[in-house]
C-alpha cells in the first residue's frame, strides 16, 4: 500500500506502470486505476503528454510495452499513433510540438525511445508469462500488421528457456509457421 501511495503523478507514471506490473503487487485494480489516469489526465491522441515538455515518445512507449503485459486494449491505438509520428526508421525525438509533430528537445533521434521501440518489438513478437510458465509469440500484434501478405522473422531471440527462432508468412487466407528451439528447459 505504501508503495502505491507514493506513486508519482504525471506522465511519468508510465515509468512506474512499467516497472510495477511485473512484480504483481495487487489484484489489477490499482494498475487499472493508474493506467486510466495516465489516458484521462495525461495523454494527447494516444501519447504520452507533459504540457512543459510535449508530446513524450519513449515514455508513451514504456506505456505500451506495459500495456502489452497486461493485455490492455488501448496497446493497438497507442502503438499506431506511435508509429504514425515516427520519423525514418521509426525514431522519434525526446520531445515533439503538440502540434507540429516535430521535435523540440536537444536531441533529433533519441536513443532511449528506439531503444525502448527495440525492446517493444522483441517483447511483441516472443515474449513469456513467468508465472504460468509459458512462452508467447505474437501476443498483442496490432492486427494491421496481418492485412495482405507478408513474413516476420524473429532469430535468436533469448528467453530464460533457451534460444528461439520464429519465422510466420501469412497471405489473407493462410498462415505458416516455423520454430526453431534451442531450449535447455521446456516451458510448460
């Protein structure tokens, strides 16, 4: 309780909700309560926004990697918006104009946020559920990245069970996938 209590206010939560929800430190109910805040009080257009700073990129992206742990429905809204202001190569600067979209802090191409939309990515296509044991795989992709055809290939992705590969090609009516294992433990 008394964690929660001295929970910080703002768009900083994103960092606490980040952080916390691993632990399972409640039944959900705080965590809900944070996150609808976050998205009442704190959000511009599905970003992250503190109004001496700006829009917030890398911490709108901890919000959906933490959204992504807990299943949250507004994970898809947030990630696209995200992507739709992305510059090339998916970067985004530390702070952007409300308005304008482009940056307005010191750096052009924040390293923290493609850092953070790497770990998003990995996180996105193989990630696992430690206290059910279980390895997941694509859990969470917004389902526009399913329209059409097309292929995802994830190599060497390090869990705590061994190494994976993940290859899935899907076309509109069929989809193909491909594991390539090197565990040294089975997930249940």
């Amino acid at each position: 309780a008394q964690v929660w209590a001295r929970t910080p206010r703002g768009p900083w939560l994103a960092d606490f909700l980040a952080a916390i929800w691993p632990l399972r430190l409640d039944d959900g109910q705080r965590w809900q309560a944070l996150v609808d805040e976050l998205f009442t009080h704190w959000t511009r257009g599905h970003l992250l926004f503190d109004p001496q700073k700006g829009l917030l990129p890398e911490a709108t992206l901890r919000l959906v990697n933490a959204l992504r742990r807990s299943g949250d429905e507004r994970l898809a809204p947030c990630l696209e918006r995200l992507l739709a202001v992305a510059g090339p190569c998916y970067r985004w600067p530390d702070r952007m104009h409300p308005l304008t979209l482009g940056g307005v802090g010191e750096q052009p191409h924040d390293i923290r946020a493609s850092a953070a939309y790497l770990s998003l990515l990995a996180e996105l296509l193989v990630s696992e559920d430690a206290t059910r044991r279980e390895l997941l795989l694509f859990q969470n992709i917004p389902p526009r990245w399913w329209q059409g055809s097309g292929s995802i290939k994830v190599s060497g992705r390090q869990t705590s069970y061994g190494g994976i590969g993940v290859k899935v090609e899907f076309q509109p009516k069929q989809v193909k996938l491909m594991l390539s294992p090197r565990f040294h433990t089975l997930p249940d």
